[in-house]
C-alpha cells in the first residue's frame, strides 16, 4: 500500500525544525540501537501485559522516525533529548500501540500512503523525495526499512485518531458557555489605583560602607555567578547562498513552476497574507528558494564539520586548524568567538535560540567540538574555549551594583510601610464618607485616571512597572464593584485600588467575536481532556523494568 507513493529517483535534502519532546514520567531503563533494551529480558508491562521484545523494537524505531521528522537528527546523537526522555517516549508509544488494538482503531491504507507523501514532501522542502531514496540514504544507515516507516506512519495517525477520541469532551461546550467564558475574559471594570513605587523613596535612603557590607553578608548567595562557558564558532548563513539557490531553481524551471503551483494549490483560498495568487507565488518562491539555501549551508557545513572530525586526537582546536585550511579560508570561512555567558542568558552578542546554549553546554574536554547546529536561518559548528565554575565575587569588584540593590532595597521597604499607612488612613476617611480621589488628594496622593481592565487585557498604556498587570487584575476581579483593596506589596512597591464601575459588553462584538472564540475554547479543552486522559493512562498502565 505504501508502494503508492514510489515515483522517480530524487535526493534527500537534511531539515531540522524544532521539536518540542513532552515527558511525562521518569525512570532509568537503558535501551541500545537494537531495541532490546540494553540486553534486558524483562522490558516492563502495558496493561498487566509483558512487554515484547517485538513490541519493544518496533515503539523505539516509531519514536526515532518520530524524532527525526521533527529535528532533522536521531535521538541517539542529539543534544536535545535525554536518555531518560527517550526511553519515557519509546514506552509511550508502547502504550500508546497497546491502547489503538484494544479500541480496535484501525488505519486505511490509502490514509497510510498519503500521509506517507506529506512527510516526505515536508522532508524535501518543496522537492521531490522518494521512499526508496529516504530508505537508502538514511533508514538503512539506521538499521530500518520501509516497513518500519509504513509502521510508524500507521502509528502516528492512530495517535492522531487516540488523540480526537479522548479529546472529544472538548466539543460539547455550548454556545452558552462558550459566551460565558468570553464575558469572563472581556468585562471590562473601571478602576483607580495609587502606586507606590520604590523609585519614590530612593532620596530616603541613608547609605553607608557598612550597611552596603552588611546587605552583601546578607545576601551574598543572590551574586553567585552561574556556571559560565565560552565558544569558538563558525557560522554558515542561509543568506550567502540565496543567490545560488535562486540560480539553482532557475535551471530547473519546469519542475520549479510545478513545485510552486502544486504549493499553491494547497494554500486554496488562503493565500498566507498575499493579496493575488501572482502575490502568493512569489511569497512561495522566497520562501523555496531560502529553504534551499538553508539546506545549501547545511551541506558545506556538514562538510567542515566532517573535515574537522577527522582529525585526531579531537581537540577544541582542531576547528580552527581546518577552518585556516586552504580549501576552507579560500571560502571566507572565520573562526569567530563568543564572550562568556551563562545557561540562562546565553551569547548576549548573537541572536541564536536556547539550543546554542544548550549545545554550548553540553561541550567538554572528551567532547570539545559540536555536530552542525541549525539555528534559525544559519548552521553553526561549536568549539569549547573555556569554562568557568560559579562563584561569589568579592564586593570590591561589585561594590556599585551591591550599593544599588540595597538602596532600592530599603526604599522598597519605605514605600511599602507607607502604602500600608495610608490605607489605614483611606479606610477612615471612606468611613467618614469622602471619595476616593478626595481622599488620596487629602493624603498627598494623586489618583491614577480611571483604568479599563478585563481579564484579556495584554498591557496598560502609561503603568511604570508592567510586571505589576497580573496583579493588578486578580485584584480588580477578586474585590469587586465598589470596594477597595488593601494594600497589596509588590517586588517594586505596591498598590491600592479601587473598583468603581463594571461595563457591559458591546453586544456586537461579542457576536463577532464568538465562533472564533468558540472554536479556541474547543480546541483548548480537546488537548485539557487529552492530557488528562494520557496522564491517568500513562501512569497507572505503564510498569517499566525495575532498576539492577
């Protein structure tokens, strides 16, 4: 059945797209390329069922297909995924095979074949790949054949099918609710509110040499510097091979127009933002031609990377040793490094995601040099330069940065002490029946004009701390119509609000906005109902090896 989807010889183009792997549960067992679960005998029970050798095999390829259709790598080489989280996924699909024979879920073959030539299709990027070329040049490499990509194929849409059939709660709420729950979003209440904030009472601080060391003995752990790693890099970027992948394209001018056409017509009436098909096909040729390139760069630098990998023994050095080669310093090809940084910041000098970082991280002394990393439109290959352990400065060297803290510190603690003493002041003379505003004026305060809030709104035009949004709405909506809040402390100072008026909502709007909002909250509870349905299952059905 999957034989449908053979055509002509064609090539394989590397992608890598971010994947997002969930993990639900942990524990240890091993697993090795074979599927035999490092040598074990015992491979854990599904459903008060043993576990087979067979089952097991066939979950652990479904997952490595499923891994690398999503990043472009296998799981046993990536520095994405952990062992434990790729042992946690091969038994989810264990459990999730098991569940689809109980409920007799069953997959057409044609089902099978077309969703076989989308993958393939996303794999080329637009180019024409065939099953036998996906099987030569990379499943046979891998130990898999093509039944093992129909068995995963077949599997994932069982997933899909699971996926439906438990999230099928998620359809039954009614106009009713669904109107409910956007009032509840969009409701806007009127309120006013006096700030705070630290930066009032800075003027208020006494600051000396000694309470600027006793705040840094006091708080010394907050000036611990993280672990710290600096790296070499080179960079191939997707934007120096545009123009060849445009020439590129133009030389296969037939095929090109069909590839554009055959994308247009899945886009049908929805043209991505483009106004006229003409619009839309030339949006479809950018974006082929810069997929192309991307993968242009990732071939030369899947090339330096094998050049640099050669050469024994594997030291950081050896990057720029091959990178002054002549063959690659012919190319322009620049060893550039980055300044030291930390896990959670990563390079302040490079736009590059988490998974930089993360790479960057994962270096040692055994390990010096990284696989090509794609990120955003560029492929990077990393060298470890140093590393520096975490520690605590002394406070000479941040003595500034120490003066300052304490400072906003204690003006902090001011601003809260008199938050507090003007509520108690407030209440009185609420008591005694002055307004709000009168009684702000009275205390030396100024009221903020009235604010217009609902649980929907992303921000206030003119709010001195942003931060302080969320809070301000949990107070707004827990008080209520006509009352006002105590003095509620913040990170930065803190507030006191008054809610003065509720407005109805626009009726027009509302039914604008209504079937879309519908539509989400739908969707939002299939995927609550589902969760909810893989934790139960996935935690009580699951018995993995116990640990030797």
């Amino acid at each position: 059945m999957i034989g449908t989807i053979r055509k002509h010889s064609g090539w394989l183009w590397a992608v890598i797209i971010t994947a997002t792997i969930i993990s639900f549960i942990y524990w240890g067992a091993g697993q090795n390329r074979n599927g035999n679960g490092g040598g074990r005998s015992n491979l854990g029970m599904v459903y008060g069922k043993k576990i087979s050798r067979d089952m097991y095999m066939r979950a652990q390829k479904d997952f490595h297909l499923f891994f690398f259709f999503r990043t472009g790598t296998w799981p046993d080489n990536s520095t994405q995924i952990t062992k434990e989280q790729m042992t946690t996924g091969i038994y989810e699909r264990i459990l999730f095979i098991e569940k689809a024979e109980q409920l007799g879920v069953h997959v057409s073959g044609d089902a099978v074949a077309k969703a076989a030539s989308e993958r393939l299709q996303a794999l080329g990027r637009g180019q024409v790949i065939t099953l036998d070329a996906l099987v030569s040049q990379l499943l046979s490499k891998e130990g898999m054949n093509e039944v093992d990509f129909e068995n995963y194929i077949r599997d994932d849409l069982m997933i899909e099918e699971l996926e439906r059939v438990t999230g099928l709660s998620g359809d039954l709420v009614t106009p009713q609710e669904a109107a409910a729950a956007y009032t509840l979003d969009n409701e806007e209440l009127s309120a006013q509110a006096v700030f705070f904030p630290a930066t009032n009472y800075l003027g208020q601080v006494k600051t000396t040499a000694a309470t600027v060391a006793q705040y840094y003995t006091n708080y010394q752990a907050a000036y611990r510097l993280p672990d710290r790693v600096q790296v070499n890099y080179v960079v191939f970027s997707a934007s120096n091979y545009l123009a060849r992948a445009r020439a590129e394209w133009a030389q296969t001018n037939m095929n090109f127009k069909e590839v554009v056409e055959s994308n247009l017509r899945k886009l049908g009436s929805d043209y991505k933002g483009a106004r006229t098909p003409e619009e839309a096909r030339t949006n479809i040729i950018e974006e082929l031609v810069a997929k192309k390139a991307l993968a242009d760069a990732n071939n030369d630098a899947n090339e330096f990377a094998t050049a640099v990998f050669k050469v024994e023994p594997a030291k950081a050095e050896n990057l720029t040793t091959v990178a002054n080669e002549k063959a690659f310093k012919d190319q322009g090809l620049i060893v550039h490094q980055t300044g030291l940084f930390d896990q959670k910041t990563g390079p302040v000098e490079l736009d590059v995601s988490a998974d930089f970082t993360k790479t960057a991280f994962a270096l040692s002394e055994e390990s010096p040099i990284s696989e090509p990393l794609v990120d955003g439109d560029a492929i990077y290959i990393l060298a470890l330069a140093r590393t520096v352990p975490s520690l605590i400065p002394p406070l000479e060297q941040i003595r500034a940065r120490v003066t300052e803290d304490y400072q906003l510190h204690e003006a902090t603690a001011l601003a809260q002490a008199a938050g507090g003493a003007f509520y108690r002041t407030l209440t009185n003379q609420l008591a005694a029946g002055k307004s709000f505003d009168t009684a702000c004026v009275l205390a030396g305060y100024n009221p903020e004009k009235p604010l217009a809030l609902s649980m929907s709104t992303p921000s206030l035009p003119g709010l001195e701390d942003p931060t302080l949004l969320g809070e301000i709405k949990q107070a707004a909506f827990t008080i209520g119509v006509g009352r006002t809040s105590g003095f509620v402390p913040t990170a930065t100072g803190g507030f006191i609000l008054r809610v003065q008026s509720k407005e109805p909502l626009d009726p027009k709007k509302l039914a604008e906005d209504l079937p879309e909002f519908t539509q989400n909250l739908r969707r939002t509870r299939q995927n609550e109902a589902f969760n909810e349905w893989w934790q139960t299952e996935f935690g009580g059905n699951v018995q993995p090896p116990k640990q030797q």
